[in-house]
C-alpha cells in the first residue's frame, strides 16, 4: 500500500517534472520564467520538497524491507525459469537503488551545483533571472555527465514499466480484462517518460540546443 | 525415448541435498512423468539402491498433491496443468531434466522431491471457511446469487492447493492461493457474514508463516495448474483494505 502511494506520488512528479524540463525545447524565456516561478513559490517549493522526500523515504524503507523479508521466503532452487516475470519486475530493487544514486547525483549537479565549476560562471539572463537554460546546456555538453543521465533514465524507465502499472494490481484498482491493458499502457508511458527525459541531453550533444550565453 | 536425469536427493532436513544424475532409458512417450519417476523408482529398488520419495495422490490434477519442479519450473513446462499431467512427450529424446521439490521457506522440507505444505491448512483454517449450520441441504433458489459473482467464486474455488504458486514465486508469496479461498467466499453471500475477519486473518497466517510479499511478477498465474487470475489478487487486496477500514470503524 505505502508503496504503491509513494510509487504513485513519485511518479506523477517524474512527468510534472518532465513537462517542466521540455520547456528546454521552447527556449530560455520558458524554461527560466518557469524555474523562477519555482523559485517565488518560496515556502511552497519547500514544502513539495519535503513531501517528496518523505515520499521518496518512506518508498526506499518499505521496499528494502519488503526484499529483504522476500529474500528470505523465497525458496532456494538450483535450477529456476522464470515463466511470466518480466526483467523489469524481477530487477526492481537494483533498478531503485541505482535511480537513489542518480537522484543524489543530479541534486548535487543541477540543484546545489557543486559538480560543475562553469556554473558558478554563468550571469543572469536579461531580466535578470538565474540562466537555467544555458545551465543545463552546458551541464549535458559533458558527455559523461550525458550518459549517466542517459543510463538512469533507462533504469527509471524500466523500473517504471513494472511499477507505472503495478501499483494498480497493489491497491486492487483492476479487474481481469484490465490488468493487461494497464501493464501495456505503464510500459509505453515508461518508455514515452524514457525518450522525452532522454531528448534533451541528446538534443545538446547534437548541437541542436545552444547556450543562451557564452562564459 | 531416454532421459538423464538430475534429481534433488536429500534424506532429511538435517543433511545437506544434492542433485544426483540418473538414467532414464526406454521410457514411451505416453509415460507421465510420475510415471517415469515410478519406472526409475522400480530399476533404483532392483539394484538395491533407495528410490526417490515424491509426493503424489490423485494423478489426474484434482487433488494438489504432486509437487514437483521440473526444469525450474512448477509443475515442469507444461501449464496450465499438474505434475502428474505432464507426458514425456512434451520433453525431447536424450534431454536432460532437473527435478526439484517446491520451494519456499514455509514449505518445511521432509525428504528428497517431498515437502509439507501444512502452512497452506493453516492459511485457511484462519478463516477459509463458514460457520453454518450443517443439516440437509437449502432449497436451493432460497438464495440468489448473481451470475458473474457465480461464475468468479467458481473460478476462485477452483483451486486444489498444490502450492505452485508460492514454489514459483521469486517472493516465496502465496498471495495467490489465499487470494483464492478468500475471493470464493467473498463472491457469495454464504460468505458475507465473516466477510472481514475471513480477510484479516487469512492474510495474517499468511505472514505468520514467513510467506513473502506479492510485488506482481504473475509467475504464480504462469504456472498455476487451475488457472486462477492474478486478478484475484487485486480482489484479495480490495477485501484486506475494505476489511481494515471496516474494523477502524468499529461495527
Ligand atoms: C530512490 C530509489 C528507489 C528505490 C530503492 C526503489 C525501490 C523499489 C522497489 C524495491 C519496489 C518494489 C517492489 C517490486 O519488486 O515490485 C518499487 C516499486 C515501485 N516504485 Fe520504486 N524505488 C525507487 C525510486 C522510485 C521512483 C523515483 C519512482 C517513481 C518515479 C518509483 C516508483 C515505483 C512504483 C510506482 C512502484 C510500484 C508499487 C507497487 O507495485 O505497488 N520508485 N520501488
Ligand atoms: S492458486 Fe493455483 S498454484 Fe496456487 S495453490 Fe491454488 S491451484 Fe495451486
Ligand atoms: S497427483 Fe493430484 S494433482 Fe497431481
């Protein structure tokens, strides 16, 4: 249950969150007017900060807990074949575990910015707001950096195909004729959050999206 | 056709287990597969040697007391359907084939291919059950009951217990036979009056006995030789939220 409510929260976020980002294709006036009416939200910011954190805590706790006590109960086959079990399904914790790593990694590179020095070389954009648009230009200029973005939105992707449905079986909001049809519909909306999230780096490295301003 | 065999041999819980090889010459292709077992079984006694215990009752899928994993898969490659409705046929000549019993830690481990699933008994005298007075049968149209819930407690009741789904499950979770005997009675009004306990309970001897939690990878429904839905599971879920929020309330 408390899984598939923070599964839920988590991952109306993560399309909230992509919407917010492909402003990045509509051109700095967008994306930086957006991120400054983040910004004004002042408290509020805060608070949806710290509902996703509780979220996002209160998800990890419940899950590591549930493998572990799986762990246990499972039986110890020499020989085992997975008959209907997805790859996503059965890889749900490691998928998980390295999208934490991720998430630690991109607050400390976009939020805090303390990875990157360029950043700290960028002035604000004509009215005055912070450039998070050529922020985020730079940022995936990186082709490493690029990457590890790339890999972890594949695994977000594939811990979504399981869970963007599942939650559904979870809290027994289906029935016979539907559970197909919700796991298809979760695995497509996995894959559409794994291209849209995915476009912009690679829209960088491109060279189809360019800096609003040199350094 | 021949077989090789690979066959979990273990005299008790105290040893340690091992696969042995075992050759499995001359065998029809008509032969079910416990029936093989009971051919290799013979050839094992005449050389003297102890031949390998493994569970069995009806041979003809009904009553869920063959347990066999064949391959790594419940019940062997062949579903839906039980052990003992499996022919050799559906193998390949000279192939080889890895027997191990169900698995899963409440599945309390006796000897060899056999194990006791009592923690499923238990699951269901925690409330798999009605308390009605026993005499001579209603008349039988005394009680309505709708033609789709008719049809889903049927389904339900289909199950015969073998315990596949939690040997198949990568969370050792028996969510599936519970999920069974508590939608049976729940899509009957015979049910309704322990509704609520019926829930609670049977999914508390459920953990009590150290099965896993469901995280919906449906191997149970794969293998499952009466093919219950997993969509009994979401039922299940529905009735143990329903239940929970119905004893917060109080009556
Ligand atoms: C941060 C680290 C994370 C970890 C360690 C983690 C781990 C897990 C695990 C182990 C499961 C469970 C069960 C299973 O095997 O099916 C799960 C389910 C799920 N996760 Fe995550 N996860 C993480 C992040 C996320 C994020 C960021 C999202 C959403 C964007 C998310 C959405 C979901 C959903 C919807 C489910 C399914 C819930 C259900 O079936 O009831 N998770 N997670
Ligand atoms: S639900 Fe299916 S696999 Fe599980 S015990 Fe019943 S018949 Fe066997
Ligand atoms: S022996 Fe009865 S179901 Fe297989």
């Amino acid at each position: 249950m408390i899984v598939a409510v923070t599964g839920v929260i988590l991952v109306l976020f993560v399309i909230g969150h992509l919407l917010g980002n492909l402003q990045i294709f509509l051109g700095p006036e967008w994306i930086n007017s957006y991120a400054q009416h983040l910004r004004d939200l002042g408290g509020f910011l805060w608070a949806i900060r710290l509902f996703l954190l509780i979220a996002v805590l209160l998800h990890i706790y419940y899950t590591i807990w549930l493998a572990i006590e799986n762990r246990r109960a499972r039986g110890s086959y020499r020989e085992r074949e997975p008959v209907k079990a997805s790859f996503a399904s059965r890889h749900m914790a490691m998928s998980g575990l390295i999208i934490l790593a991720f998430i630690f990694y991109h607050l400390a590179h976009f939020t805090v910015r303390v990875t990157d020095p360029r950043f700290a070389l960028l002035k604000a954009d004509p009215l005055n707001r912070y450039d998070v648009y050529s922020m985020m230009v730079y940022g995936f200029q990186n082709v490493i950096v690029s990457a590890f973005y790339v890999l972890a939105m594949f695994l977000l992707a594939l811990h979504l195909s399981h869970g963007a449905s599942s939650f559904f079986q979870s809290l027994g909001l289906n029935d016979k004729k539907l559970t197909p049809r919700l796991a298809r519909i979760g695995r497509v909306v996995a894959w559409l959050i794994f291209i849209g999230y995915t476009s912009i780096p690679v829209a960088v490295l491109l060279g189809l999206v360019k800096p609003a301003q040199q350094l | 056709m021949n077989f090789r065999l690979r066959v979990w041999r273990q005299k008790s819980s105290d040893e340690k287990g091992r696969l042995v090889d075992y050759d499995a010459p001359d065998i029809s292709p008509n032969t079910s597969f416990l029936e093989m077992l009971d051919i290799v079984n013979e050839r094992l006694i005449e050389r003297g040697e102890e031949p390998i215990a493994f569970d069995s009752d009806c041979r003809e899928g009904i009553c869920g007391t063959c347990s066999l994993t064949i391959n790594g898969e419940a019940h062997g490659p062949s579903h839906p359907g039980a052990a003992c409705q499996l022919y050799m046929r559906r193998f390949t000549d000279g192939e080889t084939i890895t027997v191990e019993p169900f698995r899963a830690r409440p599945f309390h481990f006796i000897k060899d291919l056999v194990v006791n699933r009592g923690a499923l008994d238990r699951i269901v005298q925690a409330g798999g059950f009605i308390s009605a007075r026993a005499g001579s049968a209603p008349e039988a149209n005394s009680i309505p009951v709708p033609k789709h819930d008719a049809d889903r407690a049927m389904e339900a009741a289909a199950c015969i217990g073998c315990g596949a789904c939690a040997a198949a499950c990568p969370n050792g979770s028996a969510m599936l036979f519970t999920s069974a005997k508590v939608s049976h009675l729940a899509f009957l009004p015979q049910g309704h009056p322990e509704r609520v306990t019926r829930a609670l309970r049977m999914v508390s001897a459920m953990d009590a006995e150290g099965f896993g939690n469901c995280t919906n990878t449906y191997e149970c429904e794969a293998v499952c030789p009466a093919e219950i839905s997993a969509s009994f599971i979401a039922k299940l879920n529905r009735e143990f939220a329903r239940a929970s929020f119905a004893k917060k309330l109080g009556d």
